[in-house]
C-alpha cells in the first residue's frame, strides 16, 4: 500500500473540527463534495473509496482553508495526498495524463503561438528551457533508481 | 529599481498573446527595467504536476528561480498561479536546508544553483508596491471615475500567503487600491473572492468548472457592474472564455471582463486595439461605451494631497 503522506495528528483534529467547511468554494457550489468525510475517513484508515471518486479532483487548491485554519494545515493537503496516490494507481482523469505528458516531454504545457505573436507585434519568444530540464528531470528519475528519495 | 525578468509562462503565451502585449504596453509606459530572458519551462502548473510528483514540482520551479538568481535579477508575472508556485518552492527550499542541497545537486549537473535570493512578484502587488500608486496618478490620460469594477484577485495572487507575504490572504486591499487610483469603484460583493474554478476544466469536469463561474457572474450581472478585472490568464479563461461557451448555450450574462493591464494601458491613452481587448470572446463594447459616457478627468492635474500625506511614495 502506498503511503499517505499526512501528518495524522494534525488530521485527527481536523476531523473533530469542520470549521473551512463553510468558507469553502467546492464545498459552498458543488454538491456532495465534502472533505470532512474523507478526512474522517483518512483517520480511521479508510480511505481506499476515495481515490476512484472525483471528489478528490474538486479541490480547487484555492488555499483558502489553509489560510482560514488554525493549524494552518487545511482540508486541502488530505485531498492532494489522495490525488497523488490515486494518480500512482492511474485512477487520475484523463486530462492530467495529457497534460503530464506534454509536460515531461516539452517542459511547457504549450508552445508559445506564432501568427498571433507576429499579429500583435510581439518580439520573438525567448529560449525554451526544455531541454535542459529533461536532463534535470532525468537524473532524478536515476537518483530515485538508486534508491535516494 | 532593480531589473527584473517577466515570467510569462505557458497560458498566456500559448492562448492569450494579447496579454503579454498589454503587459508590454504598461511596463514600457513606466519605463521599467524588465527583461526577456531564455531558459524559462512550464513553473511549473501545481495542480498537474505536483499532484503527479511533487519532486518534480519542486526541481522544476527551483530551476526557473536559478536562472534568475544567477543574472542577480527579480522576477515579475503578470500570471497569479505562475508566482504562487514559485514562490510557493522558494518557501519550500529557503526553510529547509536538506531538500535544497539535494535539488542543487540534480541542478549542478546542468550548472545552475537555486539560491532563492530573486524577489518573486506578482504584477499587480509589483505595481502597487514597486511602482507606487502615486506614480501610477500621475501618468492617468483619461480615469475611470464614474465605472463600477468588480474585481477577482484570483486566489493565487494571495495565497500561500506564508510564501508571496504581499497582502492579507483573506481581505487583501492592494488590487482595489490600484483600481480606486484608476479613478473606479470597486464594488464590494459576496463572492468577491471565491475562486474562480477553472481548476475543474483541467480534471475533466468542464460542466461544474461551468457551474462555478455561474455563481460569480450572475450575480455580478445582477449588481450591473461594468467589467471583471482580473489578472490571471486561468481566471480569465474562466470568465471570459466560460461564459462566452455559455453565451452559444443561450445563457447570456454579459459582463466584460478586463485584465488590469488592459485598464491601466486604456487609463494611459492606449487604445482597445492596441491592447488585445477586441480579441476578447465576451463583447467589452458595452464597457467602453459606457467609459466613453463618462466624462472622466485628468487625474495628473489634481494633486491628491492625502496620498501624499501617508507617504505612499
Ligand atoms: S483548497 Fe480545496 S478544500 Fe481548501 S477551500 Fe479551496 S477548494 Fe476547499
Ligand atoms: S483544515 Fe483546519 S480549519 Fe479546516 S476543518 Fe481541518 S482543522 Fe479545521
């Protein structure tokens, strides 16, 4: 089983708390998004049905339960845990394998566009730094191999 | 001043390259030392790529800052989700030593270092606080009195607040600062700053992305403001692009929405054309109409003696 990479302590007493609750947009517009049940969940050490659910995709990492708590630990860091496990399980949307791949391959998440560029008088765009950050992203990809973390 | 490069990151140049043209427009205006410079990737964007693998969150947005630790410059974008990472990772490596060797170690191996020495800025507090609101008075052609604006901050202009440290994170002032200087109302409403939600097009759930946009417009169709300032190429996605997918729907809200730099290079005497807004997919004709109503003053000829009285300078 993959790790949540939580701090447990600070989660159990956001369970016993709920106060983002209300100043949350997802929470406030979108029906049945509700972290408190998946942060509940997360301590009794159940949160296996989530990682399918797009509810866990609906946090709009907005900050704003970050800001408002008083641990300042916010609903948000269980939901991105949640993402990052399910998204090692492939069970992540579509649209992030797309735009993950474009990025591992290019470093950007597109190319800058020509003809409106030259529309608007705009100088030529400066050097992409791809190629220089697939090198990057390489040797930690072999670090990892080696067993650093 | 100390010269800095513009971090333009990939929606603006990818999508909305009349954006990067006003930015250019104002930064000439006030003659500041901004730079072009190669070597820039994606920040990269957080909600993708950290969900993925937050190393690679982090060595790629240290990189980006490396490059400008090196020339000895700061760093300024008129992108809210572009500095909130960066920033975000600067906070990350600046508290904690050991994961900083470690990303410096991966970064030797193409010679570069993250120092986190750049002061990283989002452009609207950067006009604020750098250019001064005084600075920005004098220069005003034709102001805006008489126009209602609502404003979207957009989240991540804000907040983190531990890691951008540029206003509150809850009540943040300095936007609605700048809009007042331009001679507007900035109207305070319920859902003045509710995110945006253009968060949800990108995990494939356009509809509730939709949905969310919704409640912010309508009620700003209600309250008959003139325009939606923003100045965040996703928030901009979001309303104007959004509604304007709406608007083919039949659902017609009708409110214009305009990037800061958009309303400063207008307040300077630079035309729509000029700046990009004719290329908007929501109609802004009803905005300028209404501009082109109000008499609107020239605002360098009035000395604003309170102003200078706090010393805002
Ligand atoms: S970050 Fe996510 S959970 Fe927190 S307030 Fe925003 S949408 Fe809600
Ligand atoms: S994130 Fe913080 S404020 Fe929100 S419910 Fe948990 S402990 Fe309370």
């Amino acid at each position: 089983m993959l790790e949540l990479n939580l701090n447990m302590k600070l989660l159990e007493m956001c369970s016993k708390c709920g106060a983002c609750y209300s100043i949350c947009p997802s929470c406030t517009h979108l029906p049945g998004y509700d972290p408190r049940q998946v942060v509940a969940d997360i301590v009794q050490g159940k949160f296996e049905k989530w990682l399918s659910s797009s509810s866990i995709w609906q946090c709009l990492e907005c900050h704003y339960c970050l800001e408002m708590c008083y641990q300042h630990y916010g609903f948000e860091n269980a939901m991105t845990a949640l993402r990052t496990i399910a998204t090692k399980r492939g069970l992540n949307p579509p649209q992030v394998k797309r735009g993950w791949d474009m990025f591992a391959k290019t470093g950007k998440l597109g190319e800058p566009a020509l003809p409106a560029r030259k529309k608007f008088g705009l100088p030529e765009p400066s050097k992409s730094g791809g190629e220089e950050l697939k090198k990057v992203l390489d040797a930690l990809k072999d670090r990892r191999g080696k067993g650093h973390h | 001043m100390k010269e800095f490069a513009v971090f333009w990151g990939c929606t603006i140049q990818t999508r909305f390259p009349f954006l990067e043209k006003s930015t250019r427009i104002v930064l000439d205006e006030f003659n500041l030392p901004y730079k072009d410079i190669d070597g820039f990737t994606c920040c990269p964007e957080k909600s993708l790529v950290n969900n993925v693998d937050h190393a690679s969150f982090v060595v790629t947005a240290a990189r980006n800052v490396a490059l400008v630790d090196e020339l000895d410059y700061d760093l300024v974008s008129p992108c809210t989700g572009c500095v909130s990472n960066l920033a975000t990772v600067k906070g990350e490596l600046c508290s904690n030593p050991k994961e900083k060797a470690e990303v410096n170690e991966l970064l030797k191996g193409v010679g570069r270092e993250f120092k986190g020495t750049a002061k990283l800025q989002h452009l609207v507090p950067f006009f604020h606080d750098t250019v001064g609101v005084f600075a920005i008075k004098q220069k005003i052609k034709k102001d805006f009195a008489g126009m209602r604006i609502a404003l979207h901050y957009g989240c991540h202009m804000i907040r983190p607040s531990h890691a951008l440290r540029n206003d509150d994170p809850i009540a943040p002032v300095k936007f609605d600062n700048l809009i007042a200087a331009l001679g507007a109302v900035s109207v305070q409403f319920p859902t003045k700053m509710m995110c945006c939600g253009q968060g949800l097009d990108r995990v494939d759930q356009h509809d509730l992305a939709l949905q969310l946009a919704r409640v912010k417009l309508k009620e700003l169709k209600a309250l008959e403001v003139d325009a939606l300032v923003l100045c965040c190429p996703s928030c901009f996605l979001q309303f104007d692009n959004n509604q304007y997918l709406m608007e083919k729907e039949g659902e017609k809200l009708g409110v214009p929405v305009i990037y800061f730099t958009e309303l400063l290079g207008l307040a300077l005497g630079h035309t729509p054309e000029e700046l990009g807004i004719t290329a908007h997919r929501v109609d802004c004709a009803p905005f300028l109409k209404k501009w082109a109503e109000c008499s609107g003053q020239a605002a360098a000829s009035t000395m604003d003696d309170e102003l200078n009285a706090q010393g805002a300078l």
